[in-house]
C-alpha cells in the first residue's frame, strides 16, 4: 500500500500539492514513485516559469517508462528543488519530503478543485 499524507491534496494524475499562503508546493505521489520504478531523471521547468492546472510542466524519467508531469494548479514557478538534478532518486527514496517545484498561485481556489487524500486513495485502488 502507498503512503497517502492526509493533509496533502492531490490530481489523479498522481503529483501531490501542499498549500502554505499563496505559495503550492508540487512533488509527486509514493504510488507514482512506485509506479515508475528506479527514477533517473527529472525534467523540471525553471524559476519565473508559467504553469497552468492541467497542463504538462515537466517529466520524470525511471529505467522502464518517462512519465509527463501534470500541473494540479496555476501559477509562476518560483523555485525548483535542483538536488534533484544530481539525485533523482530522491523520489524514491521519499516521494512526499522531496518535492519538485514551489509555484506562487494565481488561482488558490483550484486547490478546492483536487483530490482529497480519501478520494485519492481510492483512485490507487482501481
């Protein structure tokens, strides 16, 4: 069974978001992680960067697929977590502590709009 934090909201395409203020911290899922197997590269937007809820903002590479990173929600990227340029397995190590992207929101209502973590489990069930 994945790990699913309960104060976190989630898209069903597996990518997580923590809101503090205005500021959404972006990562994905323990389920994704464990989906895609040994992580070896994350492609990542740049800081100043535009990101729009539902739409592709980067990809993560493991040995057996690469998978499109999808935005939960809108806004400027205002920082990237650039260890995972040199070390990203760091996903796998601990999906939920090491994030990929901080975006500052220009829609805080599309959090309202994402998974809770029950709704989100029951979405790793199916």
């Amino acid at each position: 069974m994945s790990k699913i934090l309960e104060d976190l909201r989630y898209a069903d395409s597996h990518e997580w978001v923590k809101v503090e203020g205005d500021i959404a911290t972006v990562g994905i899922t323990d389920y994704a992680q464990h989906a895609l197997g040994s992580i070896v590269y994350v492609d990542m937007p740049e800081e100043g960067d535009e990101v729009t809820a539902g739409e592709d903002f980067g990809a993560v590479e493991s040995v057996k697929a690469a998978s499109d990173l999808i935005s939960p929600v809108s806004g400027e990227v205002v920082e990237i977590n650039t260890a995972l340029e040199d070390e990203p397995e760091l996903l796998n190590q601990d999906a939920f502590a090491n994030w990929i992207m901080k975006v500052k929101l220009s829609d805080a209502s599309e959090v309202d709009g994402l998974l809770t973590a029950d709704a989100y489990a029951k979405i790793c069930e199916e």
